[in-house]
C-alpha cells in the first residue's frame, strides 16, 4: 500500500517507428494529459519535457501528486482501465514506462517558481536534470547515507549554479504495480534538478558539486549504477485541451470524440481543407461546478493571439457563426475561442446561487487559466456577453488587451428587472414554456427587416433559444437584475468599443448607448450602429458588422 505523502507520476516515452509524432502529440495534449489534470485532487500539474542529451526514450511527462495513495483508487486506475479506442491504439505504438515517486526533501531557490503558475512563453525550455541511482542491495543504511549527503552537501553547492531552480529527492518504488511489496523491491533514488533556460551547468560552481570526497565515498560505498538524463519542458497541461496544432497537421479522418463519465463530450476535428479548420470541442469544470462547453478554433500556432467571444443570454456561442466565419477569412492569423455563458445550460447547486456579473467574468477567467490563455487579443460579447466584456475588462484588465461590447448597458433598471421576472414565468409555465418565449424573444429582438426578408435567420435563432435550459436561464438572467458599473467604468484601462443595432429597442439602446459611452475611461468609446440589426447585430447582418469591428481588432 502507498502512503499518504505527496509525490510524483515519472513516465518515459518513445514512441515507435510508423507513429506520427503529430498523432503522439495530439492524442497526448488533448486526451490523456488534461483527463488527469481534471482530477485537482490527485494531479497538481502535468509537465512534458523533451530530451536533450539525444539519448531514447526521447519523452517525459511528470505529474506531482497530492497524496501517493491516491494512485491506487478506482478514481486513477479506472482512467487506465477504461480508456478510449484511440488511447488504447496509440499507446499501443508507444513504448512506456511509468514510475511512481515519494517525495523525500526539497529545496529551491527563492527565484522558484510554480512552472504550472508561468505562461507558456516563460515556461518553455526551463532545463530539467534527472538523476537516478540505484542502490546496492544488501548494504545496511544506504537510503538514508544517500538522502543524508544530498540534504547536506550535494543539494546545497548545485544551488550555486547560476539559473538553478530547485532539486527533489524522490524513492522508488513507491506504489507497485501488480501488488508486490514495495519492501522487497530494489531501491532507487531519483532526483530532479531544474535550472533556468539561461544556466551555467557545468560552470566551476558545477564542477566543484561533483567532485567531493563525501560525494566518492557515496558512490564507492552504496551505488550500484547512475543513469543521468537532460531535458528541456516544452508543454505544461491544463485540464482544458488546446492542441491545435499537432491536431491541424493530421488527416481529415483523424476526427476524435469521447464521452467522459459525467456525460460531457470531447471532439477534436483536423482541417478538412486548410489551415484555420481545425478545431477542439471541450468543457471545463467551475470551481462551483457548473460546465462550460467551449470551442478552440482559428490559426493553429500556440502563440497566436486569441479572440474570445461571448454570448447572450438564451442562444449558445452557435451564435457566433456567420461572425466566425468572415473572421477566419479576414483574420487568419487569430485563434478563435467562444463557449457557452452560464446560463445556456444547467446549473449546479440546490437551489442555485443567482448569477452575477462578477461570476460571469469569473467563469470566463477560469476558462482562460483552464486554456492557459494569460491574456486575450479582444474579448467580444453581445447584450449579457456585452455586460460580462466590460465587466471582464475591469475586474481583469491585464488579462485583455482590447474589448467590444454590444447591445447593453451598464445599469439595470427596475422595469426590465419586472420584465425578467415574466419571462421566467413564461418559461416554466405550462402556456408554451421555452418555446413560446423563444419566439417572442426573437421577434423582440430582431429587426423587422430581418423578420421579414431573413426567415432562416429567424428560425434559426428561435430553435436556439427554445434549447435553453430553463433552470438555466432562471438563475442566470439575474445577473442583469441589479448592477450599475458607470462609477467602474470611469477608471477602465482597456480600450473598448461598443456596438448596437439601429433598431434595437426601436432605437431606445442607440440612444441610451450613446449616453454612457462618454463614462469609459478617460476619453470615453466609439459607437458604431449597425444598419438593419436589432438585438444581435453579428447575427442578422454579419458582413455590416464585421466592417464596424474590423478596424478596431
């Protein structure tokens, strides 16, 4: 049995002649790493580090864990047990092995880091050493010889190194695979040096590290062999998956979808015709526990620059769709994310806690941290998305470099607080429900140019809304009940713009738009009107708003 202790998942990987790497990669950021990383309880992060000293297996992937026995609960090796068809072909063309780690001692430098807390960009290429001696057996006090002079001596002169990080001492084995004993199991101690991608391994400092008589005496007297290996990080799981790039190098009938216990999907699809048409459709779990489907899209580079998009309330980020498509088109160098907000789907607790817009902007921060997106390019949202793009742009402004925010307002108002509330009724009443409020809320909505010469359109978006969750909506349109954000909005530091459709409200949200857009900031927004539109301009006339926004993203 493993104890309690906290400790480490070491997995080594090579995979074999006639496995894409495309197919290694894809299948490994974007199935198997994040399904570990949604179990926070277990996982605290989850690394991949390439070799550098050319020597085979030419992958590690390490995972610390919260507590070792947690490694042989159904929750961990039914992930194993059950996995998906392509996991079990993939892996079946690598070639694994899989260690588990107890934590001995630790030490780190005060320049250290979580590498899980970095961004990408500062995590890539950080410098890892791993070191295992195995023991000779039969040799009384060799564990605690060898732990003892790397506490004392070793650990502390490599944290002369200039770019040294931080060094762990771990054992092995750990949990045992098949149930043998791990006091019968020969010993080995693993250590794990990490350095800064700027280091001066095997300056003097180094030199001086490995070259002591304590360090001749440990190994005369108590090891049996040493294996040193070198590598460099370059991936940093989240529990989102984001690999768009291995994925849009792969073949059309690459197309993956899996279902995971609770239900929600997971699909990843190639480009079918060129770069720009792969996409990711995941989820992610809020700390409250509701689900945010979302889709990753666009330029497949992981250092491209990201576009969020938010939608209203009662339609799904499916909204987006004549916008996202022009946008690939005139934008190719953008990844593209959207999701759906709170309220499209179910939400937890019993009962509910009412939304606010402050946990509207929550969610979508905790969709970024789970993407390990650190800062949007824009961030675009319509009517409650418009409300959650302001509020996101004050409560996170160094998470976004640019906002548009349309067909709201800053300040509720007790007549449409009213109108919520016989919405609500509508909905859950037996006098049509949600589909007889889909279709008064479209018609509210839309411009009677749309009404009339656009039927698709508005059969379209009536089938959306009328798919929304209605507890969902109960809970979530009270967000818009009581907030005010104009004091807020005077000391905003990203710039925004907002947008509207000229027949929205009949004209009354032009009106009331172009009355606030002077509080945003120092010198206030732009406001474009969007011609024959109403509520959801991106919708009914998507060309005409693409050229009002363009120039601002």
């Amino acid at each position: 049995m493993a104890g309690t202790e906290p400790g480490m998942l070491y997995v080594t990987m090579q995979p074999r002649e006639g496995l894409s790497l495309d197919q290694f990669h894809e299948w490994y950021n974007n199935e198997h790493g994040p399904t570990r990383l949604r179990l926070p309880h277990i996982f605290t992060n989850g690394l991949r580090y390439r070799a550098t000293d050319g020597q085979q297996p030419h992958f590690l992937a390490v995972y610390d864990v919260t507590s070792m026995a947690q490694l042989e609960t159904p929750t961990y090796t039914e992930l194993r047990a059950n996995r998906s068809p392509r996991e079990a072909a993939t892996i079946g063309q690598v070639n694994v092995n899989r260690t588990f780690l107890d934590l001995v001692e630790m030490q780190q430098s005060p320049l250290f880091v979580p590498i899980e807390q970095l961004t990408d960009a500062d995590a890539d290429g950080l410098v890892l050493v791993s070191v295992t001696l195995s023991l000779k057996t039969g040799v009384e006090g060799a564990e605690e010889a060898v732990t003892k002079w790397y506490r004392e001596e070793h650990i502390p002169m490599l944290s002369k190194i200039p770019g040294w990080l931080r060094s762990r001492v771990f054992r092995t084995p750990s949990v045992i695979e098949g149930g043998s004993s791990r006091s019968n199991s020969k010993v080995s101690i693993v250590t794990l040096h990490e350095y800064a991608k700027d280091n001066d391994l095997g300056g003097p400092e180094h030199k001086a590290a490995t070259s002591t008589p304590w360090l001749d005496d440990i190994f005369a007297n108590y090891v049996a062999d040493k294996q040193r290996r070198t590598y460099e990080l370059f991936y940093v799981f989240g529990p989102a998956p984001r690999e768009l790039h291995a994925l849009s190098r792969l073949p059309p009938t690459s197309d993956f979808s899996t279902s995971t216990p609770d239900g929600n999907i997971i699909s990843t699809s190639p480009s079918a015709s060129g770069a720009g048409d792969a996409a990711i459709n995941a989820f992610i779990k809020t700390s409250d526990g509701l689900t945010i489907p979302y889709r990753l899209e666009g330029n497949p580079s992981p250092q491209a620059p990201t576009v969020a998009f938010c939608n209203s309330l009662l339609t799904s980020m499916g909204m987006w769709d004549p916008l996202i498509a022009l946008l690939k088109s005139n934008r190719p160098d953008l990844r593209i994310l959207r999701y759906d907000a709170r309220g499209r789907h179910n939400v937890p607790g019993s009962p509910p806690v009412p939304a606010t817009l402050d946990m509207l902007a929550d969610d979508l921060a905790a969709l970024l941290s789970a993407l390990r997106v650190p800062r949007l390019h824009a961030l675009v949202g319509v009517s409650m998305g418009g409300a959650t793009a302001l509020k996101f742009a004050l409560k996170y402004p160094g998470r976004v470099g640019r906002f548009v925010a349309c067909d709201f307002n800053v300040k509720s108002s007790d007549a449409n607080t009213a109108a919520w509330k016989e919405r609500i009724a509508l909905a859950e009443g037996p006098d049509g429900g949600i589909r007889k409020l889909a279709g008064l809320t479209v018609e509210r909505w839309f411009h009677p140019h749309t009404m009339a010469e656009k039927k698709d359109v508005v059969s379209w978006m009536t089938d959306m809304v009328a798919a929304n969750s209605v507890r969902g909506f109960r809970y979530s349109c009270q967000a818009l009940w009581d907030y005010d954000m104009r004091d807020e909005m005077k000391n905003n530091t990203v710039p925004g713009l907002f947008v509207v459709g000229e027949g929205d409200g009949r004209g009354a949200l032009v009106k009331a738009m172009d009355g606030f857009k002077g509080l945003l900031g120092p010198s206030g927004a732009e406001l474009k009107v969007v011609p024959l539109a109403g509520h959801l301009p991106m919708a009914e006339s998507p060309k005409e708003f693409w050229d009002g926004i363009a120039g601002f993203l």
